[in-house]
C-alpha cells in the first residue's frame, strides 16, 4: 500500500512538471516568433517567475533528496544566481530549476511536451505569417530569399526546425522505419530552400548520417569508433571554436580563409575576447547588433551608423557572458554524462549531440529549452536504447546473453528495443 502510495505521489509531481514545461514552452516559443508583438513583455516575465517559483517548490516539497544532492543542487543554484546578477541573462534560472525539476520525469514524455508545445506554435505562426495575421520577415540576399515564417529571423526558424528534427529523431528511434525520416528531410528541404542557413543544413545532414549509422550499426561496423567516442565532440568542438576565435588575426591565410568560410566569426568572436576578455563569473550583458529581425530595419533604410556585432557561438557567448566556471561545469558535466552513457551502451543521445554542438558552434542557442530540449537530460529518466538491426533492414534482432539471434528476434518491422539496463553483446566494440 505504501509503495503504491509513493508510486502516485510520484506519478503527479511528473505530471505537475510536465504542465510547468509546457506552460514555460509556450511562453518563450511565443517569444521568438512575431506574435511577441501582441504579449505585453510583463507577461512573459510573469511566467518565468512562476515557472521558477513553482519549480522551487516541487523541488522542495516533492523530492526525496540526498544530503550530496541537496549540496550539488544549492551549489549548482547559488552559481547561476551568482551568473544571472551579474550578467542579466535572467532565462539561466527557469532553465536551470527546469534541469533539476526533471528527476525521475521521463525523457521521452519531455520530448513530446516539446514536440507538441514548440511544434504547435511554430505552425501556428506559419499559418498566421502566410495569411497576413502577423509579420513574415524576409531578407532578400545573393542566395535568393530567406523567409522567417513568422519567427523573428530566419536562422531561429532554421533551429526551431532542426531541434525539433533532432527530438522527432530521438522519439523514432524505439520503432524505426525508414518512411519515418519523411519528415525530417521535409525539414531539410524547407531550411535549405526558404532560410538558406547552411549552419542547420549542415547539422541537420549530419544528424541523419549518424543517425542511420546508429540505427544500422550491424552492418557497418567500420564506422563504430564514430559512434563510440562521440561523447567527445562537445569538449572538442567547443574547444576548437573559442581556441580559433582567439589565434585569429588578418595575417594567417589560413585563418582569413577559414574566417571567411564562416561568416567572419571568428573575426567576431576575436573582436569579443580582446574586447571584453573572459571573467569567473560572467559580465554585464553585452551590447549587440546582429542586423536580425525588426533590427533590419535601422539597417537596411540606412538610419544611422549601424555596426554589426555578435557572438553567434554558443560556446563562445557562454564563456564570454556567463563565466569560466559555469561554462567549463556545462561542459565538463554534459562530456561526463555522455560518457557514462555510452558505457552503459545507449549511444543514442552522444549521437544527437554531435549534431547538435556542431549547430551551436555557430549559433546561440544551446541553453535555451524552446530550442535545445537535450540539456534537460541530466536529470531526466532515460531509457536505454540498443537498436540492434539484422542483415535485412526489416529484421531487428536483439541479442541478450546466452540466447540465440533467431530466438531473439522481435518481428516488428524496423523497430527497435529498450533493454533497460541489461548486458547487450551488440554494443559497438
């Protein structure tokens, strides 16, 4: 009776944080689309004190916390606090009570709160965009025209898009058949050719490569250290952008060439460094012109002497705006939690997150949850996913310790299975 009691208890404090994402979900996707013109900015504010509010207190009441998790979890809190005064990025606190929140929720639950909230608005947007309801910012530029659909700038449209792809990937995964990536290349063709934002493009291509490298991982074994060590790409890549924005000058070739390639961004992220150097714990918001949105608009009709400054890198903003030391325990803590699980055989989410630190090399939203749903998964509980595909695309076959592959097999078309925790001699040697 006890424990049924418990498991109930358990079951609502869920379902109450599942309501508080959604609720935060609506609010900042609302936000980055041009339907913001018509909520009052004290209605987004009052959401996020209420989500943090109300998070404090599930966190508080509801959880059965260890003495070392109550310690990890203040540390982690008075940190950001620390952050948030200091830099202004006030969104840092519900993301990260959001983070702790999400112990014991079920991963896949969140990603479909994100798939249904985010992906909702954004159609909703396009539909009001195309009608005339509410502005469908565009740019016309060398490449053709770049359409926002509603969304502030085209290349946000882009990410909303490509995280979305990301987490539908992730959601498939458990059944897998090959009509499923119909929508993701759908996405594919709609950022290509309405936004032209070749950063998603490019993450967005490599994410169904890997991707299918994951799912049919029998078959190409050569490719297993790939998929093995991806749990490396978030040090790496972030490593490799801010340590190319700070040797960058205009006397390497190289370097100029590479520059270029990027859009000046590492020109840019240079700039920043010398300009603003890097702080334990962050700095005052820096001042921006990224020439995106209604900001086009001082641009283009030649009002004053606009200069262009950004810090489109995640990384790059994160060490910059937010500190050292938050920006290396995101890091350090994120490679940590990959690593552990693909010890546990789940290569699934190291996978995702190649893509998705290759996208916020060059972009900014990389803790932002409208955005990157994935930074809830600290906390979270995973499945274990161990796709395990026959020689024949439609033959899955799972193989347990001591059983044979044909006494295994499921005969579901394509599908996948969760062997929580359980030994998988298919693991990538």
């Amino acid at each position: 009776m006890m424990r049924r009691r418990i498991t109930s208890l358990q079951q609502q404090r869920n379902a109450l944080y599942l309501i508080i994402l959604g609720i935060y979900l609506a609010s900042v996707t609302l936000q980055t689309t041009t339907f913001s013109d018509m909520i009052p900015h004290r209605v987004g504010v009052l959401v996020e004190l209420a989500t943090l509010t109300a998070l404090l207190g599930l966190v508080v009441c509801l959880d059965a916390l260890t003495p070392t998790q109550i310690i990890f979890e203040v540390s982690l809190l008075v940190l950001v606090t620390v952050v948030t005064l200091t830099s202004g990025a006030h969104y840092l606190m519900p993301t990260i009570m959001l983070v702790i929140g999400a112990q014991h929720v079920s991963f896949r639950q969140i990603i479909q709160v994100y798939l249904g909230v985010v992906g909702t608005i954004l159609l909703l947007a396009w539909v009001a965009a195309e009608i005339g309801l509410i502005k469908n910012i565009t740019f016309t530029t060398a490449d053709g025209l770049r359409q926002s659909f509603g969304v502030v700038y085209t290349t946000d449209f882009a990410a909303h898009v490509f995280y979305l792809c990301a987490a539908y990937l992730y959601l498939l995964a458990r059944r897998f058949r090959p009509v499923g990536l119909l929508p993701v290349l759908m996405g594919l063709g709609i950022i290509y050719q309405f936004t032209k934002t070749m950063t998603d493009v490019i993450a967005l291509v490599i994410l169904i490569g890997l991707y299918l490298l994951y799912i049919y991982r029998r078959q190409f074994r050569w490719f297993g250290p790939i998929i093995r060590y991806s749990f490396l790409m978030l040090p790496v890549a972030s490593g490799m952008i801010i340590g190319l924005s700070n040797i960058f000058n205009y006397q390497d070739r190289l370097l100029i060439t590479l520059n270029n390639a990027l859009s000046t961004r590492l020109a840019l992220g240079n700039n920043a460094l010398l300009a603003y150097g890097v702080k334990l714990f962050g700095q005052a918001p820096i001042p921006i012109n990224g020439w995106g949105g209604d900001r086009a608009d001082s641009f283009t009709n030649g009002v004053g002497a606009v200069t262009y400054f950004f810090i489109d890198s995640s990384f790059l903003n994160m060490l910059i705006s937010y500190g050292l030391l938050l920006t290396l325990i995101l890091i350090v803590g994120m490679t940590w939690f990959l690593y552990q699980r693909t010890r546990q055989h789940d290569y699934l989410l190291p996978v995702i997150f190649v893509a998705v630190v290759i996208s916020s090399m060059f972009d900014q939203h990389f803790l932002e949850v409208t955005y990157n749903v994935f930074i809830l998964i600290l906390f979270a509980d995973l499945p274990n996913y161990r796709t395990a595909v026959g020689p024949e695309s439609d033959r899955p076959v799972v193989i347990q310790r001591g059983r044979r592959a044909d006494e295994s097999s499921t005969g579901l078309s394509g599908s996948t299975v969760d062997l929580d925790h359980r030994p998988d001699v298919n693991s990538i040697r």
